[in-house]
C-alpha cells in the first residue's frame, strides 16, 4: 500500500502534490509520498484548492460536500479528506483517472 491514501473513520485522506496553471486537469500519478494532479486553475484566490475539490468529488463520484482540504490551504502539498469512500475503490478511481 502506498503512503498517499489511506483510510480513515468515515473515509479517505489522500496526500495531494497540486501543479496548478497547467494545461489541462489531470491525475498524473504518485510522486513519493504524494498524488500529483495537475490543474488549469490559478493557485489565486482559492480557485486552485476549488477546482481540486470538484476534480476529485467528479473522479470519486462523490459530492461536492464530501471532499474537503485540511491542510496546505496555501501551499502545493495538501491533505484532501473524502467522506463516504472506501480506500480500495477510492485507490481503483484514481489510479484509472491517472492512466487516461
């Protein structure tokens, strides 16, 4: 098991490595500890850490409410907790998503 996603009482925390400003939103796959995804959005008033919560509500087929940064609001390596997913299909989704 990789360190980047692990389980929780009610979910998921997934250890997120975020390239902003890049061409197209994607989920580019584990970069040491980390999920690096790449999104369009600029890391400017908060619409980077916006953006990554709908990319990853969109890839866990989760809502919007469910996905939540607790940590690294302002910087590149974020905590990212989802409610209501299971490690195992939460793990299968995204690594789908980074072989697109």
């Amino acid at each position: 098991m990789s360190d980047w996603l692990t389980a929780t009482g009610n979910g998921i925390r997934i250890a997120v490595r975020l390239v902003p400003r890049a061409s197209r939103n994607s989920v580019e796959g584990v970069l040491g500890d980390c999920l690096k995804i790449r999104l369009q959005a600029p890391p400017v008033d908060g619409k980077a850490n916006e953006a990554l919560v709908r990319f990853l509500a969109e890839i866990l087929d989760v809502s919007r409410g469910s996905v939540r940064i607790t940590a690294g609001l302002t910087g590149r390596t974020k905590q990212v907790e989802v409610a209501g997913i299971a490690a195992e299909p939460a793990r299968a989704k995204l690594e789908a998503a980074s072989s697109d």
